[in-house]
C-alpha cells in the first residue's frame, strides 16, 4: 500500500490512481503467473522490483525499489541495509506469489 498501490492499484490490478498518467500500461500483478504458463517466475520478479540488477533501464516508470528502500536505511551501514532492502524485496515477492489469480 506505501509504495506500490499508487500505480499497482490497492488489489494489485494495474489499475491505481497514477496509472492514467503514464504512458505505459502499468502491470497486472495477479496475471504474472498465468502469464508465464502457470509458473510464477520467483527470481525474475525480485530482479524487477530490486531494479539495480541490470534488467530494465534506468528512467523506466517503475520506479528502482532496491535503490529507494536502501536510501530510506539512512545510515544503518552496508549490510544491515542491504539485509533489510532484500528482506523486503522477498517479502514483496512472495506476496505477489500469494495473489495470483487461478
Ligand atoms: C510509478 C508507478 C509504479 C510504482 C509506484 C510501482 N510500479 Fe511496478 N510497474 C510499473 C509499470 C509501469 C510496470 C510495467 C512496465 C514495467 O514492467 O516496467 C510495472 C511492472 C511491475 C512488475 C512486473 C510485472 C510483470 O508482469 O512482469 C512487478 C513485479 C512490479 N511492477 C512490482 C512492483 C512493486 C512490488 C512495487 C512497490 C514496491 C511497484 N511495482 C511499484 C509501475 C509502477
């Protein structure tokens, strides 16, 4: 809800209120896995959402998360930031793996 619903919608159908201002269609997050012929694709997800892995280019709409959660750990140093910006990167993950759709 803090960092995703604004374009993702509240029950994650790509249908937030930010959405209409973009000029790409923003994501249905309950189709990922029908998709990908049923199989929810875990890691491709974490590296979307992390964004600092290379997949996508900077400027994209969907914001770089990994970079944003380890900014909002101030000055808690490297790895306990990176630990916490991971855990909630695979927190995120599993609980778009939760809301597909049959
Ligand atoms: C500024 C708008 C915006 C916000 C905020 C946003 N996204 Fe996105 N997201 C997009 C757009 C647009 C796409 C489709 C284009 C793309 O894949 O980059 C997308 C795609 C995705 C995808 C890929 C879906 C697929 O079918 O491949 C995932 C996963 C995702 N977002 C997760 C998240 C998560 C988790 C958050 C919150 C931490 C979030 N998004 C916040 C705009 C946003």
């Amino acid at each position: 809800m803090n960092a995703c619903a604004s374009c993702h919608g509240a029950e994650a159908k790509g249908d937030g209120p930010l959405a209409e201002f973009l000029t790409v269609e923003v994501s249905d997050l309950t189709q990922i896995a029908a998709r990908n012929d049923g199989v929810f694709p875990l890691i491709d997800v974490i590296h979307i959402i992390d964004g600092r892995t290379g997949g996508r280019p900077h400027g994209d709409p969907m914001p770089v998360w990994g970079q944003r959660f380890k900014e909002a750990m101030g000055e808690a140093g490297p790895y306990a930031s990176e630990i916490v910006v991971r855990g909630r990167i695979l927190s995120l993950a599993y609980y778009i793996e939760s809301i597909q759709a049959e």
